[in-house]
C-alpha cells in the first residue's frame, strides 16, 4: 500500500504522459494511465484548486435571496428582472472585450470612450439631418469599423512599441472623449430616428427561438464539459473532479433555465440578452476550441515560455487589443439602440461595470486564467446589486460604494487563491 500512495503522491503526470498530451510519443504506456488510487485532498487543498464558476454563482444566489427577502418578491418580478438584464447588456458586452484583454495580463481603459465613439459615429452616419444620412446598415459596420481600428492602434503600440497599456489606453480614453464631441460639434445628445438601429434592442425573440436557443446552448455547453473531463482523463491530465462537472451543469441549468421561464412569463427573451449571449457563446468556441484561445491563454500564463513555444505573442496582443475594441463598439451601439440616442459625455461607471464585471466573475487580473462566461455571472451580481439597492430606495453614492467593496473582495480573493497555488506548484 505505501508503494501505491508513494507512486501517486504528486498530482502532476509524468513526464511521459506529458510529451503524448502535445502528440509526442511516451516511452512508457503505464505512465499515461490516469492513476486509480488519488489520495484525500483536505479543504484547504480544494480551495486552492480550480473551482470553476460555482463561488461566484453562490455569490449571486445569496444576492439574489437577500434581495427577494428585502423587496418582499419586488426583485424577481419579471418586469424588474426584464429591466436588470436590460440594464446589464452593455458593460456585459464590454466586459467580455476586457476579458481578452485580461488574460492577456494587459489592461484596457478606453472601452467606455470607444465604445461612446463608435456609438456616436454610427449615429451621425445615419442622421437624415445631415449630408451624409448613409443606410443604417452601412453606418452600423462603420461603427464597428471605427472601433476595430481603435483596437489596432493601442495594440500596435502596446505590443510593437512596448508602451505599457496602461499608458496606452488612458491616453486613448481621454483621445476618443474629445473625438466624440467633435462628432457631435456642440450636440449634448442626437437623437436617433432609424428604425432598423432601434431595434437591435427593441424587440423580443419568438417563443420558439427564446425557449429553443437556450436548451441548445446547455446541452452543448454540458456536452463539452463532459467530453473535456473524458479527455484530460484518459491522457492523465489534471482535471475538475467529476462532482465539480455535475455542479457545474446543474447550476447551468437551473440559471438559464430559471431566467428563460421568467423572460417567457413576461414578453419574451429580448434582443439584446440575445445578443449578449450570442457572442460569449461565440467567443466561449474561440478561447476553447481554436489554437488562437490556447494561444491567449499561453501568453497569459508566461509570454517568454509562449515565445520560445514559437507563439506569435505580438500578433496575438494585437488581436486581442482589436477584438477588445470592437467589442466596445458592439456595445456602444446596442446601448444607443436600446437608450434611442448617444450623448456627448462618457458614464463614468461604465468602464468600472465592464471591468468588474469581468473581475468578480473570476477573470484573474495577472492573466492567464478565466473563462468569458465568467462575464455573465460578473454583471449579473454587478446589475443585482445596483437593481437591489434602488428598490431599497438607496441613492447611487451608497450602490458605488457598496460596488467598489465587491470589486475589492474580488481582486483580493484572486490574488490570495494564485498565491496559494503558486506556493503548491499549480
């Protein structure tokens, strides 16, 4: 018995099985063989493991019920609930573009003035009251444009010139800001007429596609969650335990489950939600399925031991830097859509939600390690907290204040769990 708990004292494959993992061949096959004997981890090793999304959907269950419990029901009525999703799309959005800049271990602080430009850039190319009035769709994919080529541009510098990002994109915060007043040349607000820009957030899917879409994105979500612990078994790789994958998909259902039959009960699944979900789900493919996500991640972990792997680390910042942008400019122009116009001055919590809404999800700020679904947690508990508060009939000083202790909370818990992870070699 003591050769069998000597033999899997480590936690870490053998040297082997790691060279089989990346498709080399192992010189011995029982190397690669996942161990049948693991010995009991105590709790302090657990919550220094990898627990996935589930702390943060505690959090937000306990924020829920004492909101719930507080408004008397108010809370999760489905007209507030509507009204809380609505309200949380945006720096949703423009949380997911964070989180690629995040892992990255980069910081991006000019998605809030982005994100304002390109809405007000897409509002003026469409106003009839000007001379250049072009078709919506046209000054739609110019807005995107317009925020693909702010990305470049700090990602040019971040990545070639080796200016810090910090730098960078404070810089091209304040830039952006006296841009967008330009563009409106005096204008506090424009008001936008186009109907086919108002109802990008202004409508609610059919039934069929509210209830279908959803079951398909759980089934699928579960279905790789299932597939990757296979896997990481089988080549004897460190994996979440099999009660952690069980966990997993039932918080998963019970959340999108509980959230479609609340949408379903009041007009629908709105647009924007729609949308919101449409692009995690689409940059959950990318960061897990395609060389570029493993190569994000890489970077994150260690750009030097990315760089001798033959990573392209500046291409790879680059895009980030520009998908971050863009995804600021997606944002922005749902927001005009679903506020029916654009303003002169950039809210100044914006670029807060959109990072913390990123952070409190589990996106750690030193990079290399998160998920984009994380975002969606994030800004529920972000959105919850502020919703909460002013049925409470509390003002916004006490709701940012209340916001800013969470996003500590947050921060600390991430850097308190890598530092313990360091010291056991994870």
């Amino acid at each position: 018995m003591s050769d069998i708990i000597e033999k899997n004292d480590s936690p870490e494959p053998s040297e082997a099985s790691q060279v089989a993992a990346f498709g080399g061949e192992a010189t011995q096959a029982s190397d690669v063989e996942v161990p049948s004997y693991m010995p009991r981890r105590t709790v302090g090793q657990l919550l220094r493991g990898d627990l996935g999304f589930i702390p943060v959907a505690l959090t937000l269950l306990i924020v829920v019920v004492y909101f719930t419990i507080t408004t008397g029901g108010l809370f999760l009525k489905p007209e507030n609930l509507t009204n809380l999703v609505g309200q949380i799309v945006t720096f949703g959005i423009l949380g997911l573009g964070v989180t690629m800049v995040l892992l990255l271990g980069e910081i991006d602080l000019s998605i809030a003035a982005v994100s304002v430009y390109c809405a007000v850039v897409m509002a003026v190319l469409s106003d009839p009251a000007r001379h250049i009035n072009l078709p919506p769709v046209i000054a739609i994919l110019l807005g995107l444009l317009a925020g693909a080529v702010a990305g470049l541009i700090n990602g040019l510098f971040v990545a070639v010139l080796r200016v810090p990002s910090f730098i960078v994109t404070l810089a091209a915060s304040i830039f952006y800001s006296g841009l967008l007043l330009a563009l409106l040349a005096g204008q506090s607000t424009l008001i936008i007429s186009s109907s086919l820009i108002l109802n990008i957030a202004g409508g609610f899917l059919p039934l069929y596609l509210g209830i279908g879409l959803p079951l398909i994105a759980v089934v699928l979500y579960a279905f790789s969650l299932i597939v990757s612990y296979v896997r990481r078994r089988r080549a004897g790789l460190r994996t979440i335990s099999l009660l952690q994958v069980v966990v997993q998909i039932v918080v998963t259902i019970l959340l999108v489950g509980g959230a479609v039959a609340i949408f379903v009960s009041y007009n629908g699944v709105p647009y924007e939600v729609a949308i919101l979900f449409a692009l995690i789900a689409l940059f959950w493919l990318i960061m897990t399925k395609t060389s570029f996500g493993r190569h994000v991640y890489a970077v994150g972990g260690s750009a030097e031991a990315a760089r001798r792997a033959g990573i392209n680390i500046v291409g790879i910042r680059i895009a980030c830097f520009t998908l971050c942008s863009t995804l600021a400019a997606v944002g922005g122009i749902v927001f005009a859509s679903y506020g029916t116009a654009v303003a002169s001055a950039v809210d100044p919590t914006l670029l807060l939600n959109a990072i913390a809404a990123a952070v409190i999800g589990g996106v750690s700020l030193f990079g290399g390690r998160g998920s984009v679904w994380a975002v969606v947690l994030g800004a529920l508990i972000i959105g919850s907290v502020v919703n909460g508060l002013a049925l409470l009939g509390q003002t916004a000083d006490v709701s940012q204040m209340v916001e800013g202790i969470v996003l500590l909370i947050a921060v600390t818990v991430d850097a308190l769990v890598r530092r313990a992870q360091q010291r056991t070699g994870r």
